[in-house]
C-alpha cells in the first residue's frame, strides 16, 4: 500500500504538472481546483475501475457548458471573488446560477454517461463568475483533453517502463 500512495502521488503531480507548464507558459487558466480531483482520480484508479477518458473530459465538458448556461442567464456580471451583500439581487443569481449548473451537470452526466463528481465542482467554478467566458470555458475543457491524454503517455510509460523489467546479466 505504501508503493502504490507514492505511485499515485507522483503519477497526481506528473499529470498536473503538465497542466501547469501550459498555464505558465500561455498565461491562461489551464489549472483550476475541480483538476486536482480529476488528476488523481486517474492516477489511483486501476484496471476495471480506471475512468474512460470519455466520462472525465465529457464530465468536465457537460459541467463547463451547464455553468456557462446558467451563468449567462442567471448571474452574468456577478461574481463569487467577493461576497455579495445579503438578499441581493446579484448573490440571488449567484445562487440560482450554482443551483442550476448542479442539477443541469449531474442530470446530463447521468443521462450521457460521463459521470465524473469532480465535473460538479466545474460547473460552479464557471456558473459563480471565475471562469465564465466563453474562451475561459473553452480553455477548460481543453485542459481536461491535455489531463487525459498525459494520463495516457504517462500509463504507456510506466507500462514499458525498464524499470519493472528484470535486469539482464551478461
């Protein structure tokens, strides 16, 4: 058990740590907190209980989407960066905004079978105001396909890696 926390550990900050060069290097928000969840759920999944890639990215994708909807209807302008004053107008939309993309992500996750929990926690960061444009929400699901697929190389890796070979004596 010991072996397989350092394994997920690093395989987490390996997948993650892709993520943030790109942040780094095009100043976009390639990482945001519902990926944590995302990375190591890839990460300490094996075999039969690995999540397809397709329930990960069409999670995420389904929970952008919803948060956008409901954003742009419900709350736009309004944000979660500060506290909105009690019985406001804006925090109401907030509210309503939060609400809506919950149960419009959970409900089309269900129905497309793409459930991914960490999807929920997408769907507010987009319908509460962080990262509600349509780039920023593009930007999203882009760094759920990048999550995915250095998921993929990294399993690929670790499944040639020399390191699980017995060495050869000559």
């Amino acid at each position: 058990m010991q072996r397989r926390g350092l394994e997920t550990g690093l395989t987490a900050g390996l997948l993650f740590a892709t993520l943030g060069v790109v942040a780094w290097g095009s100043g976009s928000a390639f990482i945001f907190p519902s990926l944590g969840p995302s990375a190591f759920v890839l990460a300490f999944a094996v075999g039969s209980e690995r999540p397809r890639g397709k329930r990960v990215v069409g999670g995420h994708a389904i929970g952008a989407v919803a948060g956008l909807l409901a954003y742009t209807v419900l709350a736009s302008g309004a944000t979660l960066t500060a506290s909105p004053p009690a019985f406001s107008l804006a925090g109401l939309g907030l509210v309503a905004s939060g609400l809506v993309s919950v149960v419009a992500t959970s409900w089309g996750m269900v129905a497309t079978d793409t459930v991914h929990a960490p999807a929920c926690a997408t769907t507010l960061i987009v319908s509460l105001g962080l990262l509600s444009t349509p780039r920023e929400v593009g930007i999203i699901v882009a760094s759920v396909v990048l999550l995915v697929a250095a998921d993929v190389v990294v399993r690929k890796a670790a499944a040639s890696s020399v390191f699980d070979s017995e060495p050869t004596v000559q």
